[in-house]
C-alpha cells in the first residue's frame, strides 16, 4: 500500500512539469475580437473589440484567408490564416466507401481573435484579388497617437506628452488674464451703478432746490407788499 502512494507521488511529480508549459500557454490574454459576415464570397466587418481570450488564427498558410495586422509604418506585427466555417458536413456514411454529404452556405456570421497589439492601427484580410481592411486605431497606443500614455513621458514620447504639456501651460497662462478680464467688468459695472445713483441723487436733490424756491417766492413777493403800503 504504502509502495503504491510513493509511486502515484512520483508520477505527479514528474507529470507537474510537463503541465505548465501547458497551463501558461492557455492563459488569457488580450486579443483583438472581430465579428465578420461571410455573403456570397465577400467579407464584411459586423463588429471589433478588445478584450481578454485566446487567440485562434492558424499560422498554415495552405487556408485561404491571409490577415496581417500593420502599424502606422504599415510594418506587419502579427500573420495568421483562417477559413470561413461555411460547410456544414452530414452524420458519416454507413457504408465506408461512400462519401459524407457536404452541404456549403451562402452566409454566415462568424468570429476570429488574433492577440493584441499597442501599436498596431490597421487589420488587412486578404485572399486573391479581395482585400477587406479594419481600422483599428482607437485601440492603439504608441508614441505619436495624440495621448500621453502612463508608460510615456516627455524624455520617452515628446510628441504626445510634451505637447500635452504645452497644452496645460497654454491654458494655465491665460488663466490669469481671463480672471484679469472679469474683474474689469466686474468693476466697470460698479462704477456704473455708482455713477447712475450719484446722477439720481442729484437729479433729485435739483429738483428739491427748485420746489424750496418757488415757495420762497411768494413770501417775497408778500414782505415787498407790506413794505410799499
């Protein structure tokens, strides 16, 4: 019994070595997902994503379907082949020397994967003369896409991050005279306000003056009436 334990032991740890390779090539990853319409020999783009999984391009050339993913020097990051599944093959004959009904669609939506990559902005799937080309732009990240990325900096990637820079140094400069701006409106308004109540203070006290004289007139006119009698 106890021989039997030492041997299973021995056997799973000669086999644990052999399982991780295994295990880290199935590990998930970042891939380029991409929904294609197969109408009549022509490929058509449904939808495209990143997201994590497991790539599944074939890299035998003998299929079809050849896709090369480019970056912005249309130099080829990643080659892989595919077909589209669009036989579907009957249950097996029952007599062997008979061959298996095949039955070819016209359409059908299908999907592939292929592993991602920061720098790559273009997908080309191309068999003979047909050429179907996916931009996948807004998935890139490299030195010259327009965004400072956590890995870059202005040493590193001057034309994303310096000019991101450059940027904020332009907006916080005109901070100061944008504030400049409202506070001389702001005071501008006030000496309006105070001018217009000074002009309606005067007005009235103007107008006061006016009515105080016209009653003092006829007691005038009464004080000489007395004096002349």
């Amino acid at each position: 019994m106890k021989a039997k334990k030492i041997i299973q032991a021995m056997v799973i740890l000669m086999v644990m070595p052999l399982m991780v390779p295994i295990a880290s090539a199935l590990e998930s990853e970042k891939i380029y997902f991409i929904e294609l319409e197969y109408n009549k020999g022509l490929l058509k783009l449904t939808d495209i994503d990143v997201v994590t999984g497991y790539p599944v391009l074939s890299e035998n050339p003998a299929l079809p379907y050849k896709l090369e993913l480019m970056d912005v020097d249309s130099e080829v990051l990643y080659v892989g082949y595919f077909d589209v599944p669009k036989r579907i093959y009957g249950p097996p004959p029952l007599n062997p020397e008979d061959i298996a009904s095949v039955v070819e669609l016209d359409y059908v939506k299908f999907t592939i994967s292929l592993p991602y990559h920061k720098r790559g902005v273009l997908i080309k799937i191309a068999r003979d003369a047909e050429e179907l080309y996916i931009n996948a732009m807004q998935f890139a990240m490299y030195c010259g896409d327009t965004v400072c990325q956590p890995d870059e900096n202005n040493k590193a990637c001057p034309l994303d991050c310096l000019a991101v820079h450059e940027e904020k140094e332009e907006g916080a400069g005109k901070l100061p005279y944008l504030t400049l701006a409202i506070a001389i409106g702001i005071l501008a308004l006030i000496l309006i306000k105070v001018r217009i109540r000074a002009e309606k203070l005067h007005t009235k006290g103007m107008h006061h003056k006016r009515i105080e004289s016209k009653r003092a007139m006829p007691e005038k006119k009464s004080r000489r009436h007395k004096t002349h009698k």
